[in-house]
C-alpha cells in the first residue's frame, strides 16, 4: 500500500470525533484493541502487492488528469466484478483494497464514482467471512473520508449497511463499523444537505429491530440528529415515538439510560416549541404505552402524556376514552407505583378541566384553544410533580409548571373540537362496573360522571338510563367514600333541570307505575293544599326544590334495591339515606360521611313514605318506616326538617305529616313516635289505646323500649319539657302513661316511670269534659287534619298486617313470638 494510503489509513485511526456519536460504546471497547483496529485500517493486503498496488493507484491519477472518465468506470467495474463480487475469499479483500485505492486516487471526484465504489463495498457486509467483513469496513471507510458531503445521497445504504454491522458478532468488525459510523456522523454534523425526510422511513423500520446493539446504534444516531440545528427531526416524531417506547423497555441499563436522554431531550424540545407538535398523532402511541407493565415505559408515557394534555389542551379531547382508560387503573396503585399514580392524577385532573360548559352545545365544535391547564389548589398530588419525575434526564420532569402559561400560537388554525361522550361514558361506566378495580379509580370514575353532569347535562342525559343501573348497584360498595361519591352522581341526575321531562312515562316497568295519593285536608280552604288522587308524578310542596323526573325513579330503585338486598338495609340504608338528606358537610370524627346537600330532604321522605304506602311486602314496608323514622328522629342532619314537623304551622308541614303517617302506620311504635314529634298527643294517646286490639310481639314490645330511650334523648327535650305544664298537656302524660302499661317490668319500664313521678302535681292529670281551654299541644291549624281518618287509616293498615303474619303462619313459616296484655 503506497504511503499516501497508509497515511489515510493512520488518519482514520486518530480522528476524533465531536462526542455526538456513541461514547458509551467506547467504554466497553479496550483501548488496546481500539487503536489496533484503527492501526489496520489502511494497511496493505499479502492479497493485492505493493507494486499492483501503487501500479493501480498511479493509472487512477492518470486517467483522472486525461479526464477519462470511461478507463477510470473500467477500471472501478473490474475490480467490483471480477474481485471485490469474486467467489475466491482472497480476490473479495483484494478488490475491496482496490476500490479504496481508486477512492483515493480519485480525491475530490470520487463523489462521482460513489454508487460504482460504495455498491459492491457495502454486499461484502453480508459475507460469511469475519475478516472479509472488516476489509469491507476498511474500505468503505477510505472511500466516505475522501468523498465526505458527497455521501449524503447515498447515506440510507450506508446507514442501513452500518446498522448490521452494529450487531455483528465479531469483535474487530463491531470495532471497525464504530470508526465508519462516527466518521459518518462527522460528515452529517457538518453538512446542511441532509435528506432528513428520506431517511425517515427507513430509520421507522430499523427502529424496531431487538438486537440491543443495533438499538443502541439507533439511539446514538437520533441523539445525532437531534443535535443538529438545521435538522428538525420532532416534526418527525410521530414515526419512530413507539419505536423509541419500544427500545426504552430494552434489558440493557445503558440502553435504557440512552433513550431515556433521547426522550428527554425530544420533550423539553416539545415545551420549547408546542406550536409545531403533532400531539394528536402521538396521543394514541402514549396511550398504548401507559397501560403497559413496564414502571419505567408506564411513567415516562405518563409525564408525556400530562405534558401533551397541559399543552394541548382540548386537542387531546378525542382521546379522552383512551386516555382514560390508561390513566384511571393507576390511581389506585400503592406505594411501590407512587410516582405513576401521582402523574396519573394530574393527567387525570387536567384533561377533566378541558370540559367545559359550552361542550355541552349539540354538534357545535369549538375552537381549539390550547393552554396549560391550571393546577388544583385542592390537588395534593400536584404539588408533588417532581417526585414523579422520571430521572435527571428530563425525560418526565414538571419543568414545565414554572415554564410556559398559555399557548397560542397557530390554536386558531387548527381544526374545532367536539367532545363525543359515547366513548368516555362508555369506559367510566366499565370501570365503575368492574370490582376488582381499586376504590380511588371507581371514586375517580364517579368524580368524572358528576363532572360530566354538571358541565354537559343535556349530553349526559342521553345515557342516564344505561348508566342507572351500574350507579345503583355502587351503592353496594364496600367503601363509604365510594357511596358517598355514587350518591352525590344520583342527586345531580334527580335533581339536574336537564332531566325534566313531560311525561317520564312508566319508570321501570308495568309494576312501578304508582299513582300517587295522600290524604285529603277536609277544610274547604285547604282542598288544594294536597294532592288528589290518582295525581301523576311527584308533586314537591314549595318551600321545596322541584325535582325532574329521575329523583322519583330513584327513590323507587333504591326501594326495591333495599328490599331484594336486606343486608344492604341494615348495613348501609341509614348511611346513604343521611348521605342523601345531609343539608350540610361535617367532617368531625364522628360524622365524617356526612354529604353536603344533595337532595331536600323532605323530597325524600315524602316520595319514599309515597312509595311504601303501595309496597306490597308489608314487613319490608314496616322495616324500612322503621329505618326511615330513626333516621327522622335521630340525624342531625334534619334538625331542620323536624323543627318543620314539630310545629305544623304551614300547610306544607301538615302535607308532610299526613304523607308520612299513613306509611308510618305500618308500625304501630312509629306512628306514635311520629305524633310526638309532632306534638300530636292526643292522637298519639289515642293509637296507643288502639294497641289493646293489636297482636303484640317480642319485637314489638322491643321498639316501646326504643321509643322510651329515645324520650330520654336530647331530640325529645321539649317533650320533656311540656311535662311541667300538665294542665295543658293532659294526653301527653296519658300516652306516657300507656306506654308505661304496656312495658313489662324492665329497664326502660323504671326509666319511664322514674320519669313520670317527676311530673308535678299528679292531681291535676285529671281531665273532665269541663275543660274548656285546648290543650296548648293542640295546635290552632291542627284541627285542618282529618285525625279520625287517620285512625281509620291505621286500623286498616295494621289489620293488612295481622292478615299477612296469619297467611304465613298458615303455610308454616316461621312465627313472631307473641305476647298478650
């Protein structure tokens, strides 16, 4: 080999490149062995002597100084057929010697020679022999060093060429291949002539090749790239995003760590400049890739993805089924995943600010209008975006909440959005469904619905009744949170003015279609006061909010979902029937479930004590006025309601009272505790005289016991109170005192009776027809009431009740224990 090829050889060897192409390969290379395989380069082969050698070189130059390009193609064509694509071993490196001598014999115009000089270089890549495979190596770098920017148009041969031999097995080609690719990698550096947009396509398919070092090869040439100002590779993004996700999963740590630089590095170039970023191309590949099981994918997708929400803005709303079903399974991960679960709010967070009242506008899209979504003040999680950064690489840093505000350039140009919400409701309502789902991701779920309830009512109405069963059964939940958030769904719906209908029709079949009726005031200036019979529809009295035509629904499927479920009842009924009555939010330790308010709670006594007058399971009936009137009684929540049942002073109160009590009939102890709340004694100790005619039982017996211990309670303080005015409170201290007979000799019995004997002045309990003052607990508006159809009414009810207890004791069921006064 001549001197001048030896010193290009040597050059090739020493050469240093700009630290933009593989430095971490460098480190597994021995140094040694390096400079040994740079040595090489160049070297003259026992295959082609030193005289053909220089003979060649100096025939080269002269055909080059006679500009006789045919001699000099003849010459290239012998040594590429006859040689270099010859089946002898010895010819192959022979010929490849040659074609890099005429490369540099050419100098300056082997650039139009390249395609004859590169072609037969480049199918030596492929042959069997390691030691050709280098000779191929050699040459191919003698002929790039001479040619330099003119390589270019032949750069996807040559890149796909090297890409091979990044995995070749054979140490010294590996070797060989990283001194052409940094050379290569010099040469794309300084030259503002590449075909950016041709390479792409062949870069999408290399990129997804699982040898670890033609990935790593991949990787080093996109950080390349990347780095070069005059390249734009992020409008190119979409194509080669998954393959990067794809690498990113690699077993090797340093491949992992190179492409999370490569990540890092394409995001902070997507903050820098939003306005040329094709999110709506990559959001579907970030989805895909946050659903995976891969922590490290999962959360790098993550970051990207709450970065493309917070600068897209409403562009990423078509995928918000998909983003949804990425992001809501990671909010109910645990410690080991904090990060992903706490990146995974945020995205959740942010897209759920992108609705907005005016989506719920028909078949009108909205302008895109992308900004970056304002952080929750009540968002703990978002305070913590930087833990859930992916490394100091920058690959999943929150850089971006002190970074850019609002984007606006070219939001105008882009196409409206319109929010579609068949696919969103669709994936909520599986995940609500599914209850192997954690708790935070069905909380989050209904987060959502009362979300999409309160911004685009009209547009959710449209699939309440598919979402009407799954909410109902969440109300079986497990979790009080996840209740609560499910009941807080069922009141926006019965109460929302969207949901107002005409004429609902029938609510849930044939067996729901209940007309509704209560009792008639006979005073002729109040026959309009309440209902009439056979009234369709629930009718609120006006101190009331109106509620549409779900609220009545859902009281009757809470009913029916209470009586087919008992255990639900006993479990749960006195939780969520409080949830729904709360007019105020406590959080005190004690009461710590309690719900802001939701539905009024006299809507929900009246229609449930409508629904139960027709309820023809009669124990279900008196189980659920049981439950009903504890909470009435007890639930600080209603101390409002009960201070309008106390006094009866308006015809709304007495509408309620009436409602109420002929479904509290159907327990006996209800009614009289209903009476006096009240303060209807006289009508109380009226029933209690009645109860002389009733089969009494254990359990009976048990609620007097109740009702006396509920005397003694705060609620009933004015009760108590009324005990010193005996004169004109005469049948109060009848019906305590019936009560007191009724008692066996127990504990509730000395309760009552200690009571009693506190009352001054025992004399005067005596009451003759010569009293002409009313008793002061007989209101001036009471006697608008029919008390005696009352009675009647709850003669009627209990004899239904003695009728079912005998039917079932005549096919053997079990028997109530009974005793007789």
């Amino acid at each position: 080999m001549t001197s001048s090829t030896k010193a290009e050889g040597g050059s090739a060897g020493d050469r240093q490149t700009k630290g933009n192409g593989n430095p971490e390969k460098g480190k597994d290379r021995d140094p040694a062995n390096a400079s040994q395989s740079a040595a090489e380069l160049g070297k003259p082969c026992p295959e082609m002597p030193d005289s053909q050698f220089l003979f060649l070189n100096r025939l080269v130059r002269e055909f080059v100084a006679q500009n006789n390009t045919v001699q000099i193609k003849h010459v290239i064509q012998t040594l590429s057929q006859e040689f270099a694509l010859s089946q002898h071993p010895h010819s192959r490196k022979g010929g490849l010697i040659g074609l890099a001598a005429c490369s540099i014999a050419l100098g300056k115009d082997s650039g139009l020679y390249l395609k004859e000089l590169i072609e037969p270089v480049l199918t030596c890549f492929n042959d069997a022999d390691s030691r050709l495979r280098y000779y191929a190596c050699e040459a191919l770098y003698n002929i790039v060093k001479v040619a330099r920017g003119a390589v270019l148009p032949h750069f996807n041969v040559l890149f796909d060429g090297l890409s091979k031999l990044a995995a070749d097995p054979d140490p010294n080609v590996k070797s060989g291949s990283e001194l052409l690719d940094r050379l290569l990698k010099d040469i794309v550096t300084e030259s503002n002539k590449f075909d950016l947009v041709g390479f792409i396509p062949l870069l999408r398919e290399r990129i997804y090749s699982n040898n670890q070092y033609a990935r790593q090869f991949i990787i080093s040439w996109i950080l390349v790239l990347e780095s070069v100002p005059d390249i734009n590779l992020l409008d190119y993004l979409p194509e080669i995003l998954d393959g990067l996700f794809q690498i990113l999963g690699d077993n090797g740590k340093e491949i992992r760590k190179m492409c999370e630089v490569v990540l890092g590095e394409f995001l902070k170039e997507i903050k820098k400049n939003p306005s040329s970023v094709k999110f709506a191309e990559m959001a579907n590949i970030l989805v895909i890739h946050c659903q995976t099981t891969d922590d490290l994918i999962q959360l790098t997708a993550m970051c990207w993805m709450r970065e493309f929400i917070q600068l897209a803005g409403r562009v990423m709303l078509p995928y918000s089924s998909g983003i949804l079903t990425a992001v809501l399974p990671c909010l109910a991960y645990d410690d080991r995943k904090k990060s992903i679960k706490e990146v995974a709010n945020v995205c959740n967070q942010s897209l759920m600010k992108l609705v907005t009242p005016e989506d719920d506008e028909p078949d009108e899209p909205k302008p895109v209008v992308q900004k970056q979504a304002e952080p929750n003040p009540d968002d703990s999680s978002a305070k913590q975006e930087g833990a859930a950064s992916g490394g100091p690489d920058g690959s999943c840093d929150s850089s971006f909440s002190s970074g850019i505000s609002v984007f606006t350039p070219a939001s105008t140009e882009r196409a409206p959005v319109t929010l579609h919400l068949d696919g969103i409701v669709q994936v909520l309502s599986c995940h609500l469904s599914n209850m192997a789902i954690g708790m935070m991701t069905r909380i989050a779920v209904l987060k959502w619905l009362y979300h999409l309830y309160i911004k685009t009512p009209r547009k959710m109405f449209r699939h309440t009744d598919s979402l009407f069963p799954t909410l109902l059964q969440t109300l079986s939940d497990e979790s009080d949170e996840v209740i609560l958030k499910d009941l807080e769904v069922l009141a926006e719906i019965a109460s929302s003015p969207a949901g107002q209908m005409d004429d609902p029709g029938p609510l849930d079949g044939p067996d729901l279609r209940v007309s509704h009726s209560e009792l008639q005031v006979p005073t002729p200036g109040r026959a309009g006061l309440l209902k009439t019979p056979g009234t369709k529809g629930l009718e609120c009295s006006p101190s009331t909010p109106t509620m549409n035509s779900y609220f009545y629904k859902f009281m009757i499927n809470l009913l029916k979902r209470f009586s087919s479920e008992r255990k639900l009842l006993e479990v749960r009924g006195g939780f969520i029937i409080r949830g729904l009555g709360a007019h105020e939010t406590t959080h005190k330790a004690a009461c710590f479930w309690q719900l802001c308010l939701l539905l009024n709670a006299e809507n929900i006594f009246h229609s449930m004590a409508d629904i139960l007058l027709r309820e023809e399971d009669l124990k279900f009936a008196s189980t659920m006025v049981h439950t009903l009137n504890t909470i009435l009684l007890t639930s600080t929540e209603l101390f409002q309601l009960r201070n309008q049942l106390k006094d009866l002073k308006t015809p709304e109160s007495q509408n309620l009272f009436c409602c109420l009590y002929r479904s509290w009939c159907h327990n006996p102890v209800t009614t009289v505790s209903l009476c006096f709340l009240t303060q209807n004694y006289r009508h109380a100790y009226d029933l209690i005289q009645k109860f002389g005619d009733l089969e009494v039982t254990v359990d009976f017996l048990t609620e007097v016991d109740k009702l006396v211990q509920l005397i003694e309670c705060p609620i009933f303080t004015y009760l108590r109170l009324q005990l010193l005015d005996v004169k004109n409170n005469p049948y109060l201290i009848k019906a305590l005192y019936g009560l007191l007979m009724l008692l066996p000799q127990s504990s509730a019995f000395q309760l009552l009776s200690h009571r009693l004997q506190c009352v001054p002045n025992p004399e005067l309990l005596q009451t003759g027809d010569g009293v002409k003052a009313a008793p002061k607990s007989q209101k001036a508006d009471s006697p608008s009431i029919d008390y005696a159809e009352l009675l009647q009414h709850f003669e009627r009810v209990q004899k239904k009740h003695l009728e079912v207890r005998h039917q079932r004791s005549g096919r053997g069921d079990h028997l109530d224990r009974r005793v007789v006064l």
